[in-house]
C-alpha cells in the first residue's frame, strides 16, 4: 500500500471544492469567486458581483471539460469543424451551462442555503447580441449542438464591442440604443493575448520568381491591423465534451507607430490606433448587405484572415504538412459573409506557404463548404470591384483566376453558350462590376446546402440553376434546427417537467424524438389538465411582466396570438395588423360572435434604416393605443408591443404563446426558426407553406396546424402573369375598410397622411402579396377561434405539436450535417472520475 501524498490529496481537495458538482462545492467555490474576483463578501454584494460570482463558479467547471477535451481533440488529430459566421447570437449563457453541466438544482439550493435566489441572478446576465436574426441564432444553437454531438468543433467569429442595439419604443416608434454589453465585464470569455495575427489591407502587390525560378507575388498591404482571441466555451448537455467558440476583437499592431512618434505627429499616431480598432467595434444592425459599406468588408476579411491562419497554425502545430489540412478541417461558410476565406485560404497557401495553384486550389476547394440562408435578391452580397481592388489587391487577383479557370470549365461544358458565362461568373458585368459572393461560396466549396426542403429545391431551381446543372452533386438540404436545451429546459421549465413526468425519463432532453411518447397519453384526462395549467402559468407570467415592460394589460384567459420575428414586409406583419383591424371593425358593429378574446403580441427589431419595416412598428402600436383604450372593445381584443425582442425575451414569449404567426410570402422565407420553438412550446400554427413551415405542418399532421395562402408556385405565377393589388382592393369591401380605415387617422390622431407609404405600396405595389392572401388569411383566423373555443380540442392538438416537433432539435440538423456534409465523427471525452465528487 502506498503512503498517501499530502500534496496530491490537498491538489485533489481543491479540483473538489473548485470543479465539483455538490451542492456544498458549489457554494464553497461561489463564495471564494465572490471574494477572490469580485473582492466582496456576501453582505456588501450587488446583484452583479452575485451573478459574476455564480458565472465564474459556473465557469470553473466548465474550463475542466474543456480543458480535457482540447487535450484529447490534440493528441487524437481529431477531425474538426470549423464553423465560419459573421453572427453568433449568443443568449445568456448562465442558466444554459447550468442545465447542460446538470446543476441546475444543486446551484438553486446552494443559492438557498446562501440566501439567495437564483432566478433573480439569472435575470442579471446581459446577453451577448451577437447577431441580427435567424442566422446568427442557428450559429448559436448549432455550437451547442455540436459539442452535444461530440463532434470537435470551433466557431469563429467577431467579438463586437457593441452588439444588435437595444429597441425601446417611444411614441410608438423604434428607438434604437446601443448595446453596451461589454460594460460590465464578461465573465464567460477567456482572452488569449499570445492568439494574435496580422490582417492586412490595401497596398500592392509584386512579382518575384522564388529559388525554383517560379513566378510568385507577394503583397505589400498599407495597413496591418491585429486580430486577437477571445474563447468562450461551449458546453455540450449530459457530456463531457466541450467545444470553444473563437472571436476576434481587432487592435493596433504595436501601441504606437513610432515612426510617427518621433516626427512628433503623436495624434495621428493614436488615432492610427483608434481606427484599427473601429473594425471590430459594432455590429452592422442590418440582415441586408450594407451597399458599399467599406468597413463592413474590412470586418468580413479581418475575421476570415484571423480564422485562416489560425486553423493553420494549428494544423501545422499538431498534424504537421498543410497537404493534409483538408483532412484535418472542414471549414463551414455561414452565408457569404465569410466567403473571403476561400480567397484567404488560397493566398496563404499560395504566398506564404509557396504551394502551387493546383494544391492550393485543391486543398482550399475541398475545405469549404456552403450554406445559403436566403433567396431575396436584395439580401445576395456582392462588392464593387473598385472598392475590393482598393482593399484586397492579392485577393481581387487570385478571385479572377478562380474565375478564369472555372469559366474555361463552363465553357467546356456548355460550347457556345456565352449568356450561361455571363451568368455564372464570380463577376457581375453591365454597370459596376462586382463581386458575386455567393458565386464565389459555391465554386469555392465541394457542398452547398439550403436551410429547410422547399428551400433547398428553389435553391436549385432558381439562384443557383446553372451551377445545379453543372455540378448537381453539390447540393443538398439540411432543414434547421434550435436546441431543446434553451428553447424547452431553460425557457420552459414546467413543461419540461411535465414531459418528464408524463414520459417517465428525461431522456428526450438529448433525443427529442422521445418526446413522441406524449402521444399514448394525449387522452389522458390529467395530462390535457396539467398541460392547460402549464400554459396557463406561462401566459400568467409573461403578463405580469408585459405589464411592467409595456405597461400593457393582458389576460391570460385570453388567446395569445403572436408574432415574434425580424420586421421585414416579405413576413407580413402587416397582414396581421390587417386582421387586427378587421376584428375591431367586427366588435364596433357588434359582428363579435365569431371571435374569442385575444391578444396580438408582436416582437422583433427593424434594421434602423429600413423605413417601412419602422413604419410598421409605430402602425402596430398606433393601432394598439386605439384598441387597449377603447371599452367596447379591449374586453375582446388587446395588442401588445414587446420591447427589445432578444433571446432573453424570447424565452419569455415562446412558452407563452397559444398561436404561432408564420405568415411570409410562400417562397422567401428560407426556413424559419422561431416557427420550430414556437411549436415546442405548445403553440399551433398559423402559417403557409414557406421554408420549414412545410415540414413542421408535415411532422405535427395537417389536422395540428391553420394553413393558409398562396403555394410559392401560385405566388409565382401571379406574380408573372402581372399581379394588380388594386384589384384586391376594390374587389374585398372589408379589405378595402381595413386599409381606408388607416387612411382615416382613426390611428394617427388625425393625420391622414402618417401611414400612406405603407397603404400605397400595398394598394399599388404590394410586392409580398399581402393583399391576395388577405381573405385566406381571415378564413384560416375563423377557424383558428373556432378551434380555440374547443379546449380539449386545441390542448390536444397542442400536446401533438409538441409530442411530433424531434426533428427540428438542432441535434439532428448536426448529425446531418455531420454525416452527409462535413464526413466527421463524433470523439467522445471520458469524464474524469473525480468530477462528480
Ligand atoms: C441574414 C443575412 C444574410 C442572409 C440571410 C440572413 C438570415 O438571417 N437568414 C435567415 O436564416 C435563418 C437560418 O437559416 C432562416 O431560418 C431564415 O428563414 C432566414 O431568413
């Protein structure tokens, strides 16, 4: 027998108190947090010096598993993905990392014995808002997903010193304010000054022939600026692994340009610094490309450039040669925002590790891959070629030789046919020139993938026709999904206790599809009880805080209606304020008996410059002043704005939700994501059939959800057989009353004029069809309360949503992902023993 090691025992005493999962380590290492980083004791505490104590508590084990599995990820040269996007729209990560490390309950009671409420430190935490919308949420929930699924991952991003603003509504209208999240510290990021790269811009390029004689060309950038590392770990649910999400935050190369320094020009100097630093300063509010907006470019290139070289650096520091850099990593683009890399990766191959075009090209071809998230035109990126010469010199040279190449092959392909060239080259001509970034992401990339079935076809069908039949093998389909762990477990607690208890297990937390084993209980009498009463303390909930938030009175007998979403006309908000307007009518001519009592709930922000989405906005909340306040009718209907729509308040919103809006225009939404979190939640569905709204209407069963509208082949042929709105208008008298009645200023204090430019365009223009599907829309409505005034009908229905909604966890978008695109497995990271003392 050997003779315990005092060191050894006091080492493994500490990893206890510091790592482990009890409820006493747990407080033990809370308090030390609390007086050794905030330097405070629990009776001086501020609400914030708690929750910085319980997240680095919270942190310190996570860092064990992540530690661990960097480790294992190295020795093993484990396969590893690497996800590329502009946009991680994060949502707090404390309540989150406490489910997936399994320690919720010990850190509530911990909290308990410390008199504390762990709620209440919850509710501190500021989000990080690192993203716009759909596609900087999918990010998210994919990284979660990913270490879920064992599969080695990093993500790279932007570390944005100002995140999406915050809305506040005055008068009516947005107001954006800026989100200062870094303010008060993050607590969950771990900066890492010795991950630093040089990023270039501008300058020139030269030609020199290297020892072999070969002709090579060396860039001489004006600026360099530096990227360094920030790693915020993710945590998988019920696993050990854990995988690290990598952003850049821009800075000045050295403190000062000496140069500058000593011919005395100390200003210019520090404002040299300044703007270096501007790059990574503020993400642009917009889920559009901002035409032109050079900084926007320089944000793209600076988080690709600093991606690149590190994945590099990696390879070359644990697998060796670059020859095998493709085995090593899958590099995937989230959208075009980062499809510089393919340029990037091409240049560091070809610069500054001296391989030839063909390696190069081959090595960077079968790297990347692709993934499209929309078909609006006005959202596809291009650059003028004039601003991308004047930035990327070298990159705008190696993008006309993939041109040149790839054109050749078309040519090959297709003898003659010039306009197919035209079409599909990486350079749109005919004006300015510019640079096709999508074209770019496809020819650069060996799998392009849309984001929901219908989606993938039009992908096919219609953008990228020419290059589905050149390479039609390219291109596949991975319809979206969001994480069950912060869209059930964390946003819904007492459903996910209520799914537990009637399932018998937990386990449909990591394999949504048990949550199927509702089904047999969907007659229960108990069960359609239980599941009223959950909805109904949801509702509670989230009208006490609109009270306070909005200061808008709402009851929870009531329906609640809601839409909660980016404001964009293709989603048709307004056809939802049409319907609003239709039922007030119907109440003041006491037409009420098809109705049941409901609240309009809207969410979401309008990119700041977008006037008619703003337009929208202050239309809802105009509407709202006049129906709240008015006594014959707010009994039947209210309408409620919900500020500052985020992930935070999402997670309010989607529990309590009775009815889903997903109303766009059948064809441009490519797949919708809250429609899936919604659904989980217990909410039915009104929708048509766009992005994945097919699929969910496919899962939950016709009869579980309200169609309704034009197909996007029906849109489509309207559309180009001349679609004359007017015609709608004149035909439809209730149509015609709705739209005259915002004309009047019954809604804007008399001013006729305020909400024309919204009415006109829908009267003349009305380019997402709001009028044709207006009267389809109120049918479906009809239904939707005849439905509603059936409870165990509606409870029923809303127990199958959620019993059929396992495909869209994001845990099985992942395992596609994995297996059809990125041909990864997962590596499992053996929890250490001592870790659950
Ligand atoms: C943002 C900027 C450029 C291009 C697309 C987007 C975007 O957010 N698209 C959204 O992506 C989501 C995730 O795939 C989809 O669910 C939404 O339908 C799509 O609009």
């Amino acid at each position: 027998m050997s003779t315990p090691n005092p060191t050894e025992s006091l080492d493994s005493e500490r990893e206890r108190t510091r790592t482990g999962l009890s409820k006493a380590a747990l407080k033990q290492d809370f308090l030390d947090n609390l007086f050794y980083i905030q330097g405070r004791f629990r009776e001086v505490a501020t609400p914030h010096d708690l929750y910085m104590a319980a997240a680095f508590t919270t942190r310190d084990r996570l860092l064990k598993h992540w530690v661990e599995s960097a480790q294992v990820f190295k020795t093993s040269h484990a396969r590893t993905v690497c996800y590329l996007s502009a946009e991680y729209l994060l949502g707090p990560h404390l309540a989150c990392n406490l489910v997936n490390l399994g320690i919720t309950e010990a850190a509530r009671e911990a909290g308990e014995e410390l008199g504390l409420d762990l709620d209440a430190i919850l509710e501190e935490e500021e989000e990080p808002g690192l993203g716009n919308g759909g596609l900087g949420r999918l990010a998210a929930c994919f990284m979660e997903s990913l270490s879920t699924c064992r599969i080695p991952a990093i993500g790279y991003g932007i570390r944005y010193e100002f995140g999406i603003f915050d809305q506040a509504i005055e008068d009516g209208w947005q107001v954006e304010k800026t989100d200062n999240w870094l303010r008060n510290g993050n607590p969950w990021e771990i900066p890492r000054p010795k991950i630093r790269f040089s990023v270039g811009y501008g300058g020139y390029t030269e030609s020199y022939r290297d020892d072999t004689g070969r002709s090579r060309v060396c860039w001489r950038p004006a600026q360099v600026i530096n990227g360094m590392a920030y790693d915020t770990p993710i945590l998988g649910y019920g696993t050990a692994n854990a995988n690290l999400l990598r952003l850049w935050k821009a800075e000045a190369p050295t403190s000062f340009d000496f140069q500058a320094f000593n011919t005395g020009d100390y200003y210019g100097a520090v404002y040299a610094n300044i703007q270096a630093e501007t790059i990574s300063k503020v993400l642009y509010p917009n889920d559009e490309p901002e035409a032109g907006k050079e900084l926007r470019l320089k944000q793209q290139y600076f988080f690709v450039s600093c991606s690149m070289q590190d994945m590099i650096r990696l390879h070359l520091n644990t697998v060796g040669p670059l020859e095998s850099f493709a085995d090593k990593f899958v590099a995937q683009l989230n959208d075009t925002h980062p499809a510089l890399a393919v340029a990037e990766l091409m240049r560091l191959l070809l610069d500054e590790h001296v391989m030839s075009w063909e390696q190069s090209w081959d090595i960077t071809h079968r790297t990347f891959c692709y993934t499209n998230h929309t078909l609006l035109p006005e959202a596809l990126e291009t650059w003028s070629v004039s601003l991308f010469e004047r930035l990327l010199p070298r990159h705008l040279e190696i993008v006309y030789e993939i041109n040149r190449r790839f054109l050749d092959e078309v040519r090959m392909r297709f003898l003659g046919d010039e306009a197919r060239v035209w079409r599909m080259s990486l350079i749109a001509e005919g004006g300015e020139r510019r640079i096709r970034m999508a074209n770019l992401a496809v020819v650069g990339s060996r799998a392009v993938n849309g984001v929901a079935e219908l989606h993938s076809e039009l992908v096919k069908a219609t953008l990228f026709k020419d290059f589905a039949e050149l390479w039609p093998e390219r291109f596949h389909n991975v319809t979206n999904g969001v994480t069950p762990r912060r869209f059930m477990v964390v946003a819904n607690p007492r459903l996910a206790q209520l799914i537990t208890k009637t399932c018998g297990h937990d386990d449909w937390i990591l394999d949504l599809e048990r949550v199927r084993e509702l089904e047999a209980h969907v007659d229960d009498a108990g069960l359609l009880e239980d599941w009223r009463a959950v909805k109904r303390a949801a509702k509670q909930d989230l009208a006490t805080w609109m009270q306070q938030a909005a200061g808008v009175r709402l009851d929870p007998e009531s329906l609640f209606d809601v839409q909660a979403k980016r404001f964009h006309e293709y989603k048709r908000q307004h056809l939802k304020v049409l319907h609003i307007i239709r039922c007030y009518q119907r109440i003041k001519q006491g037409q009420s008996q098809d109705l049941v009592p409901r609240a309009f709930i809207f969410g979401g922000k309008a990119a700041p410059g977008y006037f008619m989405a703003k337009l929208i906005i202050k239309l809802i909340n105009a509407v709202g002043e006049v129906v709240n306040n008015d006594p014959q009718v707010n009994g039947w209907i209210r309408v409620a704005f919900m500020p500052d729509f985020n992930v935070k308040n999402g997670q309010r919103l989607y529990p309590a939700a009775d009815l889903s809006e997903q109303i766009s225009l059948a064809g441009k939404e490519a797949s919708g994501t809250g429609n899936m979190k919604f659904s989980m939640n217990g909410a039915l569905t009104i929708g048509t059939l766009d992005g994945a709204n097919v699929e969910i209407r496919e899962a939950v069963g016709a009869e579980n959800f309200f169609l309704f509208g034009m197909t996007a082949e029906e849109a489509l042929q309207r559309q180009m057989s001349g679609y004359r709105p007017w015609e709608f208008y004149q035909s439809d008298a209730e149509l015609k009353s709705d739209i005259d009645l915002i004309n009047s200023g019954l809604f804007s204090h008399g001013d006729t004029q305020l909400f024309r430019p919204l009415t006109d365009n829908l009267v003349n223009h009305d380019p997402f069809m709001v009028l044709a599907d207006y009267r389809a829309y109120l049918d479906c409505q009809k239904t939707v309360s005849e439905t509603y005034r059936d409870t165990p009908r509606w409870t029923r229905m809303s127990i199958l949503n959620v019993a059929r909604i396992g495909r869209f966890s994001s845990d099985r978008a992942i395992r596609e992902y994995a297996e059809h695109i990125w041909k990864v497995t997962p590596k499992r990271i053996e929890p250490a023993h001592h870790s659950q003392s």
